[in-house]
C-alpha cells in the first residue's frame, strides 16, 4: 500500500510543479525536434500526473478497503488513473481554446474616444490616451490639423499597433 501511496503523492506534486513548471519541458528540447509536439497533447504533464496520481490513491484505497493484492489495487487504479488523465487532458484543452479573453485589436479603436495628453501638430505626431476594454492605453497619434492638449478626439484609422490617426470631436 505504501507504493500506491508514494504515486498518488508524486503524482499530485508533479501535478503542482506542472502548473508552476508549464513549458518547461519543452522549452529544454526546443529546436532540437526531440520533443516537437509529443508533451502537447496526452503526454503533457497534467495528464501524466492525474493518471498517476489517480492510479496510487484509488490503488491504495482498494487495498486498504478490500484486503485485495497489488493486482486488484492495479486493476481498480489503471482504469481510474485513464479516466482522470481523459478529464485533464479535456480541460486542458477547453482552457487553451477559450478565446473570451483575447486582447483587442487596433481596429476596434476605430471610433473610439480618447483624449490629447501631448499636444499634436498639424502632420506631427502627438500622444492621445484612449480606453480599451477598460484600460487606459497610450498610443501615437498623428491628425492633418493641429491638436491642442486636452482636446476630445475620435480615433479614425490605426496606423499600427502603437500609432493611430485622430481628429477633433469638434471638428
């Protein structure tokens, strides 16, 4: 019993580390092709370890309920230990897919308001803070007409992922 013991407690710890540890593994190979996808999908450290862990809790369980050998401990903690790396690798992946909280892109500032914190000449740059999703962002704004500090801008096109062009909500 004490060997299923020292699995399930080895698999919980690895378990731990592969949420302090994600990558690691396959940034040591990386660029070697040793690894290239291989600890991605069911081989990933949280399957492994919910396997094994898995597989030495339910094992010492049934041994210390049932009275039964290693063999019955085996044949009770493998199918658990599959189920339960099934369930993690399903989780992993539903986590990675999420997508809600993607960061915004340039072009959802497009008609965004912002206000002027460095003054912009006419065909110059200046700086505008603008919010996004909630944030102040600080951005490069350049306009055709010059821009005093302080002034109400629209944001009417990116330029890039850090520039925009503005003009005055007046204007």
């Amino acid at each position: 019993m004490a060997w299923f013991l020292g699995l399930g407690m080895t698999g919980a710890a690895l378990l731990a580390l592969s949420l302090v540890l994600d990558g690691v593994l396959e940034g040591l190979f990386e660029g070697t092709g040793v690894l290239d996808g291989l600890l991605d999908g069911w081989l990933s450290l949280p399957v492994i370890a919910g396997f094994v862990s898995m597989l030495g809790f339910s094992g010492a369980i049934v041994m210390g309920t049932t009275g039964t050998g290693a063999l019955g401990a085996v044949a009770v903690g493998v199918p658990a230990g599959a189920v339960t790396g099934w369930l993690a690798y399903r989780f992993s992946r539903a986590l990675m897919s999420d997508r809600s909280g993607a960061a915004p892109r340039g072009d959802e500032l497009i008609g965004s308001s912002g206000a002027v914190v460095t003054a912009i000449p006419a065909g110059g740059f200046g700086e505008v803070i603008v919010h996004l999703a909630g944030q102040p962002v600080k951005l490069a704004a350049k306009s055709p007409v010059p821009v005093a500090r302080g002034t109400e801008v629209w944001i009417d096109r990116t330029l890039s992922h850090t520039a925009v062009t503005v003009r005055p909500v007046d204007a």
